[in-house]
C-alpha cells in the first residue's frame, strides 16, 4: 500500500439532497438524482476514531430556516432523518460517544460537510487554513454564496482548531498529479491531505490506505466517479457556485490522471451515488 501506516476506514451516508443530473455532470439527464452527503470514519492505532468531515445534521434545518440562509434549502432540498446524524450512526454502529472523536479533518466548510460539528465536544478540528479563511466571518448573503451556514460552527471552533501548518508539507508518491505535494497530516505518514481546491478555496483530499486497497477521499472535487472516468465534469452553470472554475478543472483534469495511472486507486467523491450504493448501502467491508 502507498502510505506508511495503514488505518480502517469505513464510508457513511447522512442523507441526500436533489439535483438535476445534468448539473452535476456533462451529458447527465434532466431527471433528478439523489446526491448523497457522506462522511468517512478513519480508525487510527493511536488517535481512535478520527472523522472526515460530518456531512447533514438535523440542526442544518434550523441554521437554513431564516433568510437569507433559506436561500441554502430552496436551491438544495435536503432530506435527512435525524438518526442518519454522523453522531447517531457512530453509536448505532459501533457504540462510540461522540465526545470521544479526539479529531475531524475537514475537507471545507460547505454547510453538508460541517453541518455535524456542534455534536462532537471533545473533537480538534484540522482543515487548511484558506479553506476557513475563505468563510470566517462571512454572514447573510455572502455567506450563503459561500455554501457557509455561520450557525453550524462551534461557539469554540477556533480554540479547537489546528490548522494545517505549512511545515507538513511532504512529497506525494511518484507519479501523483499534484505536483506542490501534500500534507503529513498526523506526522505518521498515515494521511496524507491533498490540496484538491477548485470547488472551494482550499479544498482538501485525503490519500489514506487500508490493508487492502489505496483510497483517494477527493471531497467534492468531483460530485461523482462516473464523471471522473468519462471525462464528464459538471455543467458550467454549477461554476456559479465555484470560487475558481479554473482551479476546479485543473483539479478534475489531475483525478482523471490519477484515476489513469493508478487503476487500483479508490477515488472516493463525498457526494458520488456509486460509491453510496457500492459501499454504504451494500456494507461492503473496505
Ligand atoms: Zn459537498
């Protein structure tokens, strides 16, 4: 396997919302698809259980029930059951407290992505640093063109973050498309983020390997596999929504090289219908 110390991962979906498919990818139909909103859960030998962003929360509801972050609820209808929070499912599933996730890695501050942090206490947050700073202190319309809902942050969020110093910067694996590296992010060689920006302004993967596969966790860098693999990146009307449709291609293009060269990669899109049906709703064991 690619990295040096190998951790469990599994994939969790915490609802969807809709879309026209044609949006998400070139040539897609004009029927409507759900996109899933998913979280992973990474179990480290010596951090416990550490998460990769939290996905919906039934709190979303509440921060998007006013205006102007209503806006945020019209143009994605979002459904979700309160027991598919990421802290339901880590009980329900695996009988872990919330207040014991020690760290969540942040991939950016999209309100799907960060809708469940208010239920991890104890948790410190990592993420890169122009990701928040792309959102702090944004609020009313420009927060909502942000993808940011301010209601969904810990009171604490700064007191418990650490960002991603520069310092951990670290060659990728030969071959690796990314050509300003990556990121050690616990020193161990265990995950290694990925600066994947485009969709949102310091967007981060994370490049992780199991016992028995490499997983690429590309965030929203692409909103499917299939995209990926056919070269079909999202219409340019969902670049309205994208601080840089330029970083956002070179991303896409970069993926498509990586899916090219490493054949036996899992490249794992946070909001992909083919991972949700393949791993989560399937269980199958990664
Ligand atoms: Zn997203």
């Amino acid at each position: 396997m690619t990295v040096r110390k190998q951790v469990e991962l599994s994939l969790h979906a915490t609802g969807f919302c809709t879309h026209p498919e044609w949006v998400t990818m070139r040539g897609g139909s004009l029927r409507s698809i759900q996109i899933p909103a998913g979280f992973a859960r990474i179990v480290h030998e010596d951090y416990g259980t550490i998460l990769f962003d939290t996905g919906y929360a039934a709190r979303f509801f509440d921060a998007a029930s006013s205006f102007p972050y209503s806006i945020y609820r019209r143009v994605t209808p979002v459904v979700h059951d309160p027991g598919e929070g990421a802290a339901a499912q880590l009980k329900r599933l695996y009988g872990l407290d919330a207040g014991e996730v020690r760290l969540i890695i942040l991939s950016h501050f999209h309100a799907d992505h960060v809708a469940g942090l208010r239920d991890f206490p104890n948790a410190r947050f990592m993420y890169l640093p122009q990701a928040f700073e792309a959102v702090r202190g944004l609020r009313g319309l420009a927060a909502v063109r942000s993808g940011f809902l301010p209601d969904l942050m810990p009171e604490d969020f700064g007191f418990r973050s650490s960002p991603v110093p520069p310092s951990a910067r670290v060659p990728l694996p030969e071959g690796w498309p990314f050509p300003d590296g990556g990121y050690d992010l616990l020193g161990d060689g265990s995950l290694i983020g990925v600066d994947v920006s485009g969709h949102a302004a310091g967007q981060m993967g994370l490049l992780l390997s199991t016992a028995d596969h490499d997983y690429f966790l590309c965030a929203d860098a692409s909103w499917s596999s299939q995209a990926i693999r056919e070269n079909r990146p999202p219409h340019p009307m969902a670049g309205l929504i994208m601080p840089s449709r330029r970083q956002y291609q070179q991303t896409f293009t970069r993926l498509r090289l990586l899916a090219e060269r490493f054949p036996g990669l899992r490249i794992i899109p946070s909001h992909c219908g083919e991972v949700w049906r393949t791993y989560i709703q399937r269980n199958e064991q990664l």
